[in-house]
C-alpha cells in the first residue's frame, strides 16, 4: 500500500472513502471529511481590504460631490474672480520726480526719527538709484 499525504484536518479510513469501520462493532460510522478552513490570517486581510476599498470609495464620492457643489478647492465665484486683491497691511508709494529716501520716510512717517524707515528703503532698493514712477513697499 502506498503512503498518502493527506492535509491537515482531513480524515481518512480505511476501507471505502468516507466510512469509518470501527474495531469493536461491525457497524460503519460515517465520517465528515473536513473542508479546510482558510487560515485566520487570510481571513482578516481580506477585511482589511474590503473595509480599506470601502474608506477609499467614499472618500472619491465625497471629494466628488464637494467638486460639484463648490466648483473645485478654493476657487472664487465667477462675479469676483476678475478683481485684484491688495493686503490691508501693504502700502506703496509711487516716485516722482526729485523725490529722495528722506523725503519719502518724512511723508511716510511724518513725526519721530525717520532712520529705521530710510534704512528698510534701502534695502528695498539694493542699492539701487530712485527712478520716477517706480513702485515702492512702504514699511
């Protein structure tokens, strides 16, 4: 007779497949033969996939929907988008003829010591001359 390899949780008998002939009585007992059963780790990563598959559906539908109802990530309406926006903060000074860094930093700051505004001019400017009509960030 030959050796057979069998899986594990697999029942075998001998005699006809299925039967089971006991030693004390001349009965057959009929046996389930087990089905083997997928291993536990198998088992959770298929959830994990199932559920990860799930999470990434509905957050493309959410995203989705958001596209539909806002129009896209931080656009602005149709009625506005054609304006310019200019920071409350930022002020700018336009150079005319025969103006200087000191006459600028007097108009700018008209009392007190006018040194620290002269000083953040000119870095400004690199080094650079004034030139009428140039554009100037005021401090």
């Amino acid at each position: 007779m030959a050796a057979v390899a069998l899986p594990s949780g697999v029942a075998f008998s001998s005699g006809r497949a299925g039967v089971r002939s006991s030693s004390s009585s001349s009965r057959a007992v009929a046996t389930r033969r087990a089905v083997p059963a997928p291993a536990a780790s198998a088992v959770v990563r298929r959830r994990r996939l199932v559920a990860a598959a799930l999470v990434l559906s509905a957050l493309l539908a959410g995203s989705w929907l958001l596209g539909i109802l806002g129009g896209g990530p931080l656009t602005a309406s149709g009625a506005t988008s054609h304006l310019q926006v200019q920071l409350v903060s930022e002020r700018t000074y336009v150079v005319a003829p025969g103006d200087t860094l000191w006459s600028i930093a007097r108009s700018v700051q008209p009392t007190g010591d006018v040194r620290p505004v002269v000083d953040a001019l000119a870095a400004e400017l690199h080094g650079r001359p004034l030139q009428p009509g140039q554009t100037l960030r005021l401090p």
